[in-house]
C-alpha cells in the first residue's frame, strides 16, 4: 500500500470514528465516563485479581478522590514503564507477560513473545492488504 492510499484510508477512518454522543445520553442511561462516577468514586469495571484502578482513598473516614493509579497483579504501572524506560526492556511484551502469567521473564523469552508479536503483526497486515484490495474491485 502505497502513501497516497494510506492517507486516503486513515482520513477515512478518523471521519469515521469522530461521532457525536449528545451528553444527555449520559444520565439517561446511565453511562460513567472515564473512572469516576457522578458522585466522585471509581467505577467498578469488574471483579479481577489482575488489575486494579484506584480514583479515591479513604482519610478521616471520608472519601477523597485522587489522580488515580492502576495496578497490574500489584505493581503500580508507572514502576512497570519507569522499568522498562530505564533498562530498554520490551514494555508490551513485558506486561501482556504479566498479564496472562503472572510474573516477569526473562529477557531471552521476551525476545521469543517479542518475534511472536511480529509475526501476528505482519499476518494481520497482509490479512489487511487482501481485504483492502477487495474492496477496491468495482463489483
């Protein structure tokens, strides 16, 4: 694909995905924006023992929201990409790792995740380019 067909697609798709949602909607049916509900506190996405999203904490028995954090299985993920900023360590493959483990690898198998990784990459991309050229034969 060259870039003149490229542009064209990306344009394409940004017009796309640039809706309207009238904000009364909101309300209406219920719908939390962001982490917080209408009343300041997080929003419960799901019970895991994964990941967890923090928007308040609790001082003088009175609930106080905060910036928030996310954890992933306990670390809080701004050590997790200091780490890997710090050391050039393969961040995605490091926590898509963690994620479905539990623990961090070594480096040698993160290469393995990492090679892994590329080859869906170029599968789906030629997945794509097939697609993308079938829908340019006029029917």
């Amino acid at each position: 694909m060259d870039n003149k067909e490229l542009n064209k697609f990306e344009k394409t798709m940004s017009e796309r995905l640039s809706s309207f949602i009238d904000p009364k909607l909101y309300p209406k049916y219920e719908v939390k924006r962001g982490l917080r509900d209408i009343d300041g506190r997080g929003v419960l996405v799901g019970l895991t023992e994964i990941g967890q999203v923090n928007s308040y904490i609790v001082k003088n028995n009175k609930m106080v929201p905060v910036a928030g954090s996310l954890t992933y299985r306990g670390i809080n993920i701004e050590n997790i990409v200091d780490g890997f900023l710090k050391e050039c360590r393969f961040g995605f493959e490091e926590t898509c790792y963690l994620l479905i483990f539990g623990i961090f690898r070594a480096k040698k198998n993160l290469k393995i995740l990492h090679n892994y990784f590329l080859n869906i990459g170029r599968y789906l991309m030629i997945l794509y380019e097939i697609w993308y050229l079938k829908c340019q034969v006029k029917v």
